[in-house]
C-alpha cells in the first residue's frame, strides 16, 4: 500500500489527470519487472471521493441485500449521483450442487452442465437502431437474472430432449464467503451505501434530493429491511452555513449599534446601511468569478467587517464635520472625496497588500485558506468603491447639520493621552515592553495549531491488532465496544466497520487499506463538550489481547495521518 500525493503546483484537473496517467504509466511498466505470482498493482483514483451520504440498511440478510441493490438502482437516478460504493455487503453467489445419480442418469457430466449454464448466461449487445437520425440502444433481454431462472434453465441431453437444471441439481443463494468485511448500526449487522455527489454542486440541495429519495423507497420497497441515513454532509453544511449568517447578521447589528451609539442615529445609520450592501456586492463578486459559498467565505465576510467600515466611517464624518461648519451638502460631498479618495485609497491598496502572500501561497493549505484573502480583498476593494462614489451621496441626502453625538469624557480622555504620549514617554515605554512580554508568554503557553478541530458531533474509534489476527476476534472486539458505548449516555449512535476503514464521510479521513485486523467506529456523540471525556474514557478501555485504540475527532485541513511521520 502506498500514498501518493501530487505537489501543489499541480492545480488544474486536466494537469491532476496527466500526472495521474504518469503514475499509471509508471506502474504498468514497473510490472513488467515484478517477480512471478505478484498482484496486479491498481492505482485508486477514487481515494479522494467523499461520500457525503452514507445508509444503513438493517434486517435479515436477505432482506438488506434485496434492499441495497434495488435502492441503489434509485440513487443512481439522482442526476448529481457521481458514484454509489457498497458497504459491508459480501455480495451474494449461486452454488449449484449436482446429484450424482440423477447426473448420471441424464447423461450428462460436470463440464457439459457448466458449459451449457455459461452458454446460457452470456450477456450479448444488442447493437443500436437508427430512428430518424436519433440513435436508439438496444438491451436484448438474455442471461440469468435470478436463481429462479436458473432453476428453469432447460439443459440439452444426450439421449435428445431436455430436462430442467433443478432435476439434477440443488441449486441455491447465499452470501460470499469467507467474509471479509462486515458494517454494524447500533450493534446490528447491516449493509451501506456510500453515496458520492458530482463535484460543483449545490450540496444543500443534493442533500434534501437524496433524502427525499431514501424516504420514498423505504416507506414502499424497503419490506423487511429498515432504511436510514446515518450521516449526511448536506446537513451539516447546511447548519453550518446557517450558523455562520446568523454569525454575519449579528456582527452586522452589533457594529450598527456601536455606529448609532457613539455617532448619532443619522451618521451611525448611514454607517450601518452599508455594511449588508458592500457585503452583499463582494460575495457577489466571488461567486461570479467562480468561488463557492462555504464556511471559510462566510468567516472572511464577518472577519472584514471590521476593516470594510473605516473607509465608509472617514468618509461620513468628513461629510457631516463640514455640514456641522455650513457648507451645504453638495458641496461637503464633493471635496470629502477630492480631500480622500486617494489617502483612502493607499491606505486599503496597504491593507490588501498584507494580504497578497496569503492569496500567492501554493501547497495543500493553501487551497484551504485561498478564500480567506480572496474575499478580504474583494471587500476592501468594494469598501473603497462604495466609500468614495456610493457614501457622498447618501451623506449628502441623509446628513444634517449637528449629526454627530458628543461624549463629554472624550476632550479629558484625548488631552490624557496626547499628555501620556509627549510628557510620559518612560511610563509609555513601560507599558509597551510589557505588553510585549504578555504577548510573548502567551504565544509560548497558549496551545498553536493552524487548523481548528471540525465543530461535529463525531469520533472515529480505530481497533488496531497485529497483522495476522482473524477477522472473528477483531468482530469480537468491535461487539464489545459496542456494549459499553450503548451504555454510555454522552453517546446518540454509533456504526462500526470491522476489517475496513469507516466510509470517507468527511474530507480529510485517512483510509487504511482493508484488512481482518483492523476495525473502525464512528461514534455519535451528544455534544462536541462531552468529546474529551469520551476520548479518555474510550482510550482506557481494555479489550480482548489488548488492541490498540485510538480515538480521534474531526480536524479542519489537509489529511494527516499521524502528528509525525517517519
């Protein structure tokens, strides 16, 4: 099992596919030279896929097979359906058991009855029509479509004549084995679906098309089988885009409150007003020039408010200060923007150049943190364009003269710090190279991590024994792990993968190649509050032999496998 990660200069899909054929080219010829016997190398192209939607199909075996496969068909109608991946699911086979006195008395042998069941089960092209200038596929009806048919099937004997398949044989389904994979929902065996979406899409709405999809088909089809989904990403994106505008709404109130407070109600309502609407025009803006709508561009919203406002501040004061002195509104607007258009317009030319090294920056980070720069320039951008043409204009129809709130405390306290700054300067001094020193204890003793954990309510619990252990003792482990976690009140649910990795339901998780000793569970939990708790008292658990265990919650970021890789 190997990890190959492409350098981050390599950006474009069509420049990702070259280097991945590169890879595959590489593997075909380094096959030619492998000793006699080795496996195949396949290069998984799909390692990346996220399946944002995962299923739970629980009941009898039968029944969750029945199930999987017809709802399955149904997904795939679902046009922004990229690609639907089985879960713990061995899949199923036909054994058909010859009589031997009856096989004997036919005629036949072995080889003639498989000769003539292969024959039977081909499946043929049916070519395609030409209907007035539309090309219309044929699909013949040919092969075995169930054990039933293949009961029926008429085989040729020697002696002339025909006899059913079912006269001389047993024939009968069952799943797969050995099994090598197993998926568990609240400590019951089930089968999954992983459901891959195409990308550039609007997940929201895939999310509440699946949904509607999964609902339909187990209220009519599902039979014995119960159908639900244990983890949708739609719903988390969702929630999360809708806390952070709320977050955007409130930080916009917050600061109209804080301009109507300390500069009047027609200076600070002017102020405010054009928050929403220079907002509103920078996300515009990005999506035009095709960035998406996501948490990280929301956050960058609300992180320039702060910074979209001064300009528009300057520029209102200027208007109202110069109204306060009797030159008419006309007037005042039109040599506020002369006087500052363009010391504003050096001061965010310098505000956006803080930002160009964050917006040049290549790498696997940098594909995370692009919108952050992105949508800050994009606002100070707006800001400046807005605060020169748009802000003049309503100032000079909305102001009027004595506009500005005085605060009597404000002469005392500015004459306290110009004295401070000219007479003080030791004391000045003194303060600056202790806030020096606090900032420097604090960058040392306050915890430093670039991506903050995922705000989810899931852990993902990896059971690890060494190489060589059956897959019946690692289902053993699983199983009671699953007792103490039901017993747990912090936790709402739980899905375990025995032999596999959990299904990539989110972004960045690591997949381990499948193998028996090797168990992963996705835990549900009440609150990212109780997550710690959980994660000590899941580590101390003791299992049979003593497995490893490590408990892991959702990170933000590239994929990391470890802390330190050597």
């Amino acid at each position: 099992f190997f990890r190959i990660e492409l350098k981050g200069s390599v950006a474009s899909d069509a420049a990702i596919t070259r280097e991945w054929d590169d890879v595959d080219a590489a593997l075909r010829r380094a096959e030619a030279h492998f000793p006699q016997g080795v496996i195949k190398p396949e290069l998984n192209r799909k390692a990346m896929d996220q399946e944002a939607i995962i299923i739970a199909i629980t009941g009898s075996e039968s029944a969750r097979h029945r199930a999987m496969v017809d709802l399955e068909k149904e997904v795939y109608k679902l046009r922004d359906v990229a690609a639907v991946t089985n879960i713990g699911d061995p899949g199923r086979q036909v054994t058909v058991a010859l009589r031997r006195e009856r096989l004997a008395a036919s005629g036949l042998n072995a080889a003639q009855v498989l000769g003539q069941i292969q024959l039977a089960n081909q499946r043929l092209g049916g070519g395609s029509l030409d209907e007035k200038g539309q090309k219309i596929n044929l699909k013949p009806v040919n092969g075995l479509d169930s054990v039933a048919e293949l009961k029926s099937l008429y085989l040729a004997v020697p002696r002339g004549g025909s006899i059913p398949l079912a006269q001389i044989a047993n024939v009968s389904e069952a799943p797969v084995t050995p099994v090598t994979e197993e998926m568990r929902w609240q400590g019951q065996p089930a089968s999954g679906l992983g459901v891959v979406p195409r990308a550039d899409i609007d997940l929201v709405k895939f999310g509440r098309a699946m949904s509607t999809t999964v609902i339909a088909f187990a209220q009519k089809n599902a039979g014995d089988a119960k159908i639900e989904i244990i983890n949708s990403q739609p719903d988390f994106v969702s929630a999360r885009l809708r806390e952070l505008a709320i977050s955007l709404v409130e930080s916009m109130l917050i600061l109209g409150a804080m301009m109507v407070l300390t500069m009047g109600t027609r200076v600070g309502l002017l102020v405010a007003v054009m928050l929403p609407v220079i907002s509103l025009i920078a996300l515009a803006l990005n999506t035009i020039a095709g960035g998406v709508l996501h948490q990280i561009s929301i956050a960058a919203v609300v992180m320039s408010l702060g910074m979209l406002i001064d300009n528009v501040i300057v520029v209102t004061e200027s208007v109202q200060e110069q109204i306060d002195r009797g030159i008419s509104a006309k007037e005042a607007a039109s040599h506020t923007v002369s006087q500052f258009s363009v010391p504003l317009l050096s001061s965010t030319l310098t505000t956006i150049a803080s930002f160009l090294p964050m917006l040049l920056a290549k790498g696997t980070t940098a594909e995370f943190t692009f919108a952050i720069p992105a949508i800050a320039i994009t606002t100070l951008s707006v800001s400046w364009v807005a605060a020169v043409f748009l802000t003049p204009a309503l100032a000079a129809w909305g102001l009027k003269p004595g506009g500005v709130r005085e605060w009597k405390f404000l002469p005392s306290l500015s004459n306290w710090v110009a004295e401070t700054a000219l007479r003080k300067t030791r004391r000045l001094w003194l303060g600056i190279a202790g806030l020096l020193v606090v900032a420097t204890l604090s960058a040392i003793t306050i915890g430093q991590k670039f991506f903050p954990s995922a705000d989810r309510d899931q852990l993902v619990v990896e059971i690890l024994y060494p190489e060589g252990v059956a897959f019946s003792k690692t289902r053993a482990a699983v199983t009671e792990l699953e007792a103490r976690l039901s017993a747990d009140d912090k936790v709402l649910a739980h899905a375990a993968f025995v032999g596999r990795s959990t299904p990539r339901f989110y972004y960045n998780l690591n997949q381990s190649p499948n193998a028996p000793h090797l168990a992963q569970v996705l835990v549900m939990t009440k609150g990212v509050k109780y997550h710690k708790q959980l994660m000590r008292t899941i580590s101390a658990l003791v299992l049979p032999d003593n497995p490893r265990i490590i408990v892991r919650s959702l990170e933000q970021g590239p994929p990391v496998p470890a802390p330190v890789e050597i």
